[in-house]
C-alpha cells in the first residue's frame, strides 16, 4: 500500500468515521459499533478514485483511559493526525447539528496550514441538505452533506479530495540515486545505536527505554566515496497493542521510509529471536517489494556459540520463514561493531540486483536447460508446455513465463522456477515478480 497522499477523517466519536473509512478502502478494516469510543486501533488503508490514489486513515474517537477528553482526543489525535496528514476530512452529524466538541475541533483546525474539507455525514435525502447550510458556521469553508452508509454524494466528495492529486500515471518521480536503507524493528533492538554507530556521533537518543525514537529520522553517510541515506525509524508493535495516537502515527511514519527506501534492515534481538512483530514487519516490507536483510544484532551476548551454531540459527531461522525465503541474513554485533559494514556492502549488492536485466536469449537458453531436465507435472491429461520467458522489467524483477495452460501449473513447481532463477543470478535479498502467462502459440 503505498503511504503517500495522507488523508486522515477526524471527529467526535460515533459519527460514521468508521462506515466512511470502510465505503472509502471498499474494506471492513475499522470495526463499526454504536458503542462510544469503538475505535481504539488505528486503521488506515489506500483508496483510488478516478486514477488518483491516497492512504486514508480512521483516527478514532478518543483515548479511553484519560479523564479529560480534549486532552486525549483533541490534544493528541487531532494535533497528530494534522502533523501527518495532508489533508483533512473534518466529518460532522447532520443530526446533531454544530456541538460544542464540534466548534473546539474547528478552531483546531482553523490555526493548521492544511487542507480541510468539511464534511457532513447522515445526509440521506434532499430535505437534509438543507441543515448542511448551518455547517458554514464553522468557518472551514463550503460543507458538502454525504451519507458514509448509503453512499450518496461521496463521489462528489472524492473529487474534491482528489483534486489536487496527479494521476498515477502522471506523477512525477524524482529521481534519488543515492542507496537508501530503512532500519526497522520492534523496539529496543539497537536500531538507533546502529545508525549512531555508522556516523560514529549520537545523533539519535539512545535509551533502553522502548519507544524512544518516535519520528523517522534520516542521516547522510559518506561510505566509500557514495552517500548513503540512513532511515532509522520508531519501534514497531504489533498493530493490536498501539493504544495511543502516538505509536499509531510512528507506525505509519515508518510505513513511509519502507516505502521510500531500496533495502529494509529489519534488525532482532538474537537472544530473543524472531518474533510476531518482526514477522509484522517482515510483511509490510514484503508488500511494498523491499530489498529485505535480516540483521541478527546482539550475537555477542548468544551463549555457548559453538562452530555452526550461526549455521544452526540461521537454518532454524530459515524455516520459520519459509514464505519469504529470499531474505538476507547476517550476524551482527553492534556494541563490538561487529560486521556493520558487511550490512552496507550487502545493501549496494541488493539494490544492484534489483536493477538486474537479463537477455531474453540467455533466460532462454537457462530455463530451457531446467524444463528439459525437469519437466513441469502434467495435470490430468493437460501436458504443460513452456514456451518462453522474458523479464520485461526491474526494481524489482519481473520474470513472465508463456505457457499452453498457465492456469494448470502446479504451485510447488512454480516456486523450483523461481528458486533456479534465484540460484543462476544471485537474487539473494531480493523481490522477484513470476507471472506465468497463456500464450497461443
């Protein structure tokens, strides 16, 4: 999902923010309860409208354990979703008409340099339109009524949300060229003491305390004569315990850096070993096709290492993720400094590889030597036929293989392909895209 163009719905609590959310992404993601105060994960998800595309994200209603709620919802939700959104959809109740909380959000509001559009919810025929003109009192500029339920007028709204949005097809890219490296993981696993010890300065605050880095932070190192943009970015955890705004919007700031890097370095503790969270993470990555090293930190500390047991871990690591067998895995040690450097060296192999074409002809002339030794199952009386295969693109590689009968080819000999792919060219850390296609001839 891509984290670009953020738009966020704030508002009371029990207004509809969950029902638009879910009409918006076409998902049930935000769970949906007359019960005030439902939402208490934050969710966010992408919408596209006409070609245009944008991450929308449901604030929720107010932080349940505060005895104030202004200060829980106000102070942090709407000051936070402000920071972080580019936009703001300001939902209101027809019903209700202008309260009190209402006014206090709007006067928030009204102090940020951001665009707002005002929008009135449970608007769900032509005689309500006619309250909507009382939501000109907020001075936020013209209202537009909807019903997040039924739908009416939301595409109107989309096109007034998406005005100011290029077309996918029309963005303009700049191009960074310089190797981009985003340092995740779950909290207290040394990501800011690894970037402190590349610029060799505490340029970050480093504590034992989880959650200390709370913002995505970029460095500039200088490493054999190239610049290196360094990302280190807030703890992840596990979606189910962010339980303030805060974590939240760190979660979607570090969806941000993975999105914009060329290698994610998801660094865990070797005592502790892989966990939930670090397979949470493993997956945005994944997702957004990431170059992906594994940096196994605080191997200094694993007791009783004997010859193989790096060999050991790493093959029991290997199967857990058996669903994303190409990452890169090192053992690292940065309170000794140990192999930091190895990490960047592997970093420029990544992203060289991601940029890697193969000739037609010599994909060919490899494949065909594999099919012939192994041929692909039959299925029933259907004899699989490959006839060619291409890789018309990069970063990352897309390799498409032209077949009779696509649709009958087996899962398990689709993953030999790939893993014979990966094995002539070196595509260790790296996303490939197979796509098996039907050919006539």
């Amino acid at each position: 999902m891509s984290i670009s163009n953020v738009v966020a719905i704030v508002g009371r609590p029990n207004i509809g923010k969950s029902t638009l959310f879910n009409r918006l992404t076409k998902s049930r993601e935000a769970i949906v309860d007359d019960t005030y105060g439902v939402t208490r994960d934050r969710k966010y998800g992408p919408v596209d409208w006409a070609g245009r595309t944008f991450s929308l994200i449901d604030t929720g209603g107010f932080v349940p354990d505060t005895k104030d709620f202004f200060e829980g919802m106000i102070n942090t939700q709407i000051e936070i979703a402000l920071d972080e959104a580019e936009h703001i959809i300001f939902l209101l109740d027809v019903e209700t008409g202008i309260t009190a909380i209402d006014q206090e959000i709007a006067n928030k509001l009204k102090k940020a340099a951001k665009k707002i559009t005002v929008v009135v919810n449970k608007v769900d025929n032509d005689s309500r339109e006619l309250d909507v003109v009382e939501f000109f009192n907020l001075g936020l500029g013209e209202p537009i009524g909807i019903s997040a339920m039924g739908g009416r007028n939301v595409g109107n709204m989309l096109d007034l949300i998406t005005d100011h949005i290029l077309p996918d097809g029309e963005k303009e890219e700049v191009v960074d060229e310089r190797l981009k490296i985003a340092i995740i993981g779950k909290p207290n696993v040394g990501k800011s003491s690894l970037v402190n010890a590349y610029l060799n300065q505490d340029k970050m605050i480093v504590s034992n305390i989880p959650g200390t880095t709370r913002d995505s932070i970029d460095s500039v190192l200088k490493y054999k004569n190239n610049d290196i943009l360094l990302i280190d970015t807030a703890g992840l955890r596990r979606k189910k315990k962010i339980r303030d705004n805060i974590e939240f919007y760190s979660l979607v700031r570090t969806l941000k850096a993975i999105e914009r890097t060329d290698v994610v370095i998801l660094m865990i503790d070797a005592v502790e070993g892989l966990t939930k969270q670090d397979i949470d993470i493993l997956l945005e990555a994944k997702k957004l096709q990431n170059g992906i090293i594994i940096a196994v930190n605080k191997w200094d500390l694993v007791d009783d290492k004997v010859t193989n047991s790096a060999r050991d871990y790493e093959a029991a690591l290997r199967r857990e993720l058996d669903w994303i067998p190409y990452v890169a895995i090192k053992f690292i040690s940065v309170l000794n400094k140990q192999r930091l450097l190895k990490l960047l060296d592997l970093s420029y192999e990544i992203k060289e590889r991601k940029f890697t074409r193969v000739s037609t002809s010599k994909l060919n002339d490899y494949i065909s030597k594999i099919i012939k030794k192994t041929t692909p199952p039959t299925s029933g009386n259907i004899i699989i036929k490959i006839k060619y295969v291409t890789q018309p693109a990069v970063n990352p590689p897309v390799f498409s293989f032209f077949l009779n009968e696509p649709e009958h080819l087996k899962e398990n000999y689709k993953k030999f392909l790939e893993r014979k792919i990966r094995e002539e060219y070196g595509y260790e850390g790296v996303p490939i895209v197979m796509k098996f296609l039907k050919t006539g001839n």
